[in-house]
C-alpha cells in the first residue's frame, strides 16, 4: 500500500518548521547581505516601467521578463533530503536574497487572493508557494522553454485549464484566472498521485505521467527514494518549493519580510470592441502603463475584438467608458453606411452591436464603432533580427516569432515579409540611417529628426544613453 505523507507532517519530517505567516509578518534583524564578491551575480531583473509618451507612433510596452528557473542544483545523489532543503534555504537566502526579497513583497498583496482560490477549490493552501519558486511570483516571467506567467504554465496545458492564449491576450499572465488553473491543475495531481504533496509538487514540474513512470522505475512512492529516478530539474525543483515554503512561512527567522496588504481598489469594465490602448488611455486620462500593469495579459495594442473585462481603477469605470468610439444614429443612417464611413467591415459592427448585419437603425440608438485591426506586413532591412522589429511594433518576441513561425534562433533576410500579428495594416515607416558624431547626444538627435530618445532606444536596443561616435543608428 502506497504511503502518503499528510499536509501536516510535510515539514516536520524534514526538520523545518510550520509556522502560519500573519498580516503584516513579524521580521527579525536582517541578515548581513552575502560577499559581493563570494556571492553569484543575480540574473538581470524586470526593466523599470517608464513613461510612455503619448505623442509617440507607437505604443512602448514593458517586455517579457526572460527568467532563468530559480532553482537550486542539488545533484549529488547521495545527498540525503534535509541537507538539500537546508541547501535551497541557503540559495535563497544568501545567493538569491535580492531578488527572493522582491518576489516576497510581490507574494504579499497576493497571498489572500492565493490561499482563498485554493481553499475554493480544496487544494492545500500550502502549495501557493509553488509560485516563489516558478516565476518570483512575476505575472509576465518566461522561461526558455515557452512556460510564462505567475504559475508558468505552457500553452497546451493552460488552454486544457480554460485559459485563452491569442494574439490580443495570454491569460497566463491574469493573476486571478492562472491562479484558479493553476489551483485546479493541483487539485487534478492530487487525484491521481495521492495526497503525498511531494510528489503532487513534482508533478507540477514534470507532469504526473513523469512521477507515475518514477514510481514504477524505483519501485517506490517516497519522494527521495524515487528522486533518482525523474527528471533533473523535477529533482531540484521540490526541494526548492519547499525551501520556498519554508521562507515564505517564517520570513523573519531568516531576515525577510512582507505584508499583506488589502488588495488594490479596481473595477472591471466590458470593453465590447477592439480599441487602441493608446486612445483609451488619451480620452480617459488614465496612463497607458497604468492598464498594461493592471491587465498584464494584453499583448499588443488592442483589446480584443470579441470584446474583453479589463481592469481599471475603482471610480475611473465611466472615465475609460469615453475612450469607447461611439457613434449616435442620426436619422436615415445605416449599418452598411455608417461601415464605410467608419472603414469597418459591415459584419464586424454589427458583431460588436449584438446587431443582425441587416438590422434597421433608430434615430438615438448608441452604436460601438470597432478598430479594424488586421495583420500588418513588415520587410526586413538589412541588420535587422526579430527582437527589433518586435521591440519597433510593441508586440512581444514570441508573438512575432509565433506569426512567422519562426524561432529565436531563426536567421531572417534583407527583404522578407514578416506579419506583423495585431497590427492595423499601414505602410511601414522607412528607417534612416545616422552615425553618431563626438557630441552627440540621444536628446539633440531625437530633436534633430523629431523623435523621441525613447523611440531610438528602441529601435537600436539600447539600455544606456552612453554614444559611440562612428556608430550608426536607426533613426524612423
């Protein structure tokens, strides 16, 4: 008979405590921070959010985060189990404390969100620390091998959990539908592994299928026992959930904190069309990077065309409701009219109306008018490489490289025709050449060809405003 290791005894058995983390968290003193020199460089953060200056063509949207697992490498088979929680620990505390501090303060205001969907859904709560140890419990992080969001999901096993994936959103990156998959796909591991939450945390790193096949291979359902036997990265993983588990628990005893904090005041609203960030922005005077931040799944420059709820500050719903294009019916006015003067396809407004497409109108009657957003084409200029040209469109790499079928490691030619996915088809703007001359400065040249520095540093992927003279840059 198969032994399971109850919820209560997970961490008792490896010599860690279980103390219950309170609002706000008492701290203790914070630990010296690790020799500079002694201690790994951290892997490269998420950019600062800037302004995004509403004059410029395009939109600039804050990048996928690239995140490297942050794991722990306990390979030495012999190695017995406490030492290797006690060793991830270690990792976090000492060679991944910056950043595990971050993730923590990130983890805070979520948590209550986090425990009430898994106890809605009967998953121990003691798995929402799972995502510390995914993604540093960042809605936007992406892994290499295709895995993003909060809880990391692929897209094939985030589609089977009800989560969309297209070209205007990933809702792996919506905090409250990827936690409910997330907490469902537990519950699904649960089901068929037991209730041992070792090899339940396994499965969330390598399927259930893997953890079944270890099982058999070692003759065994104890986690350690069987470690040898799953992948590699699975190996690591659990006992770096549970060094995860332990931080998050007991933040004090190792030198952190964090609060939870009451969740922030926001409204959802119906957008029934698809409308240009950028403009819902501008008449509602709520800041673009304000909507992309708290409606991380969007990806491109406009809400869905089968209408979407974003979330938008509490108060501002009727703000945003004007940013809408709507159209008041004047009499004698009607849908194949009001179409071409609009430059929509007569289906797609009376889609977005809940309308049949031959339907009268009535003087009064409030119509949405729809952005006709279509593919857009791009030809490749000499020197130019996907990121760029995604960077140039605001769209992020992947979905490029989805489009095209391509990869990152795709080499693409002078002259070939790249769709550009959510974009409204325009000519594309030729770009200039200019090389940098001793005193230059990204400012003079943004003013020089009425520009933005913003706009030339992305064009030319550049992280500093430092110039070499001699070089040449893009300029649109």
């Amino acid at each position: 008979m198969r032994a399971h290791l109850p919820v209560s005894g997970l961490l008792a058995l490896l010599l860690l405590s279980c103390g219950t983390t309170q609002a706000p968290v008492e701290t203790a003193p914070a630990l010296p921070p690790p020799d500079a020199e002694s201690s790994p460089p951290p892997p490269p953060g998420p950019e600062p959010v800037q302004d995004i200056e509403i004059i410029a063509p395009e939109l600039v949207f804050n990048e996928d985060i690239e995140q490297e697992s942050p794991y722990v490498s306990v390979e030495s088979e012999a190695l017995p189990p406490h030492p290797a929680v006690d060793l991830a620990v270690k990792y976090y505390t000492e060679g991944l404390r910056g950043r595990f501090q971050a993730a923590l303060e990130r983890f805070g205001p979520l948590r209550p969100l986090f425990q009430k969907t898994f106890e809605e859904e009967g998953v121990p709560t003691e798995l929402i620390y799972i995502t510390l140890t995914e993604s540093l419990c960042q809605s936007r992080a992406r892994s290499r091998v295709g895995a993003y969001g909060l809880w990391q999901f692929m897209k094939r096993t985030a589609r089977l959990y009800g989560l969309k994936i297209n070209s205007f959103i990933d809702e792996r990156a919506h905090t409250e539908k990827a936690t409910r998959a997330a907490a469902r796909y537990l519950k699904d591991s649960i089901a068929d592994l037991g209730d041992d939450l070792l090899l339940v945390i396994a499965s969330y790193n390598c399927g259930t299928g893997n953890v079944q096949r270890a099982i058999r291979r070692c003759g065994s359902t104890d986690f350690w026992t069987l470690r040898p036997c799953l992948p590699r990265e699975t190996r690591n993983f659990v006992p770096s959930v549970l060094a995860a588990m332990e931080i998050g628990r007991n933040p004090g005893k190792y030198g952190f904190s964090y609060f939870e904090e009451p969740p922030e005041a926001v409204e959802t609203l119906f957008i029934p069309t698809s409308v240009h960030m950028q403009k819902l922005a501008k008449q509602s005077g709520i800041p673009t990077e304000e909507i992309l931040r708290l409606n991380p799944e969007l990806r491109g420059k406009y809400t869905p065309p089968e209408g979407y709820g974003i979330r938008v500050p509490a108060g501002t719903k009727d703000a945003v409701l004007q940013g809408i294009p709507v159209h008041i019916v004047q009499e004698g006015q009607s849908l194949s009219g009001l179409a071409a003067k609009y430059k929509v396809r007569q289906a797609l407004l009376a889609k977005v109306n809940d309308l049949a497409v031959d339907a009268p109108l009535k003087p009064g009657q409030r119509l949405y008018i729809p952005e006709e957003v279509t593919e857009g084409y791009h030809t490749v200029r000499r020197g130019e490489n996907p990121y760029t040209i995604a960077r140039q469109y605001g769209i992020p790499l992947e979905r490029l490289l989805e489009a095209n079928n391509l990869t990152k490691r795709s080499l693409i030619h002078p002259g070939r025709q790249l769709k550009i996915p959510g974009a409204v088809s325009e000519p594309v703007v030729t770009a200039k050449k200019y090389k940098i001359r001793r005193g230059d400065t990204l400012s003079k040249i943004a003013r020089r060809f009425s520009t933005t520095v913003i706009r030339i540093k992305e064009l030319n992927n550049l992280t500093s405003e430092r110039l070499t003279p001699g070089t040449l840059l893009l300029i649109e």
